[in-house]
C-alpha cells in the first residue's frame, strides 16, 4: 500500500490493453526500507470500473531496466 500512495517512479505502460490502462509503481516497501517493490495496476479511468493489481512483487532486473531506460516515466 506505501508503493501505491508515495511512488518513487511511476510510468503508465505503453503495451496496449483491451481496456484501461497498465501503470507501473515502484517504491519503498515501508519508510524504513531502502527496498523497492514493483506493481502493476490495471486502472480504467473513462470507467465506473475500479482499478485491479495485476503483480506486485520486489523490484526485479525488467522494471529496475524499465526505470533506467525512461526516467520520467
């Protein structure tokens, strides 16, 4: 939940959907931790529809690259 409301990076995705959109959140998993989670929300903004988190797992090596390759998002 800390990811979700004070990302450190936070990119909507460009692989298309057939609804909605994918964005990507990474942070810290807690205030005291320098380690960062990854998640993957599903959010359809034209939509009653609420979000849905697809992934959520410690940063790994595809989203660590993702950051580094645009850093604003």
């Amino acid at each position: 939940m800390h990811v979700l409301l004070h990302p450190t990076y936070r990119a909507v995705l460009a692989d298309p959907v057939p609804e909605g959109r994918i964005v990507l959140f990474i942070g810290p998993a807690h205030p005291q931790t320098d380690r960062e989670v990854e998640i993957l929300v599903h959010e359809f903004p034209d939509s009653s529809r609420q979000a849905v988190i697809l992934h959520a797992m410690e940063l790994g090596p595809k989203f660590r690259r993702y950051r580094e390759e645009n850093p604003h998002g």
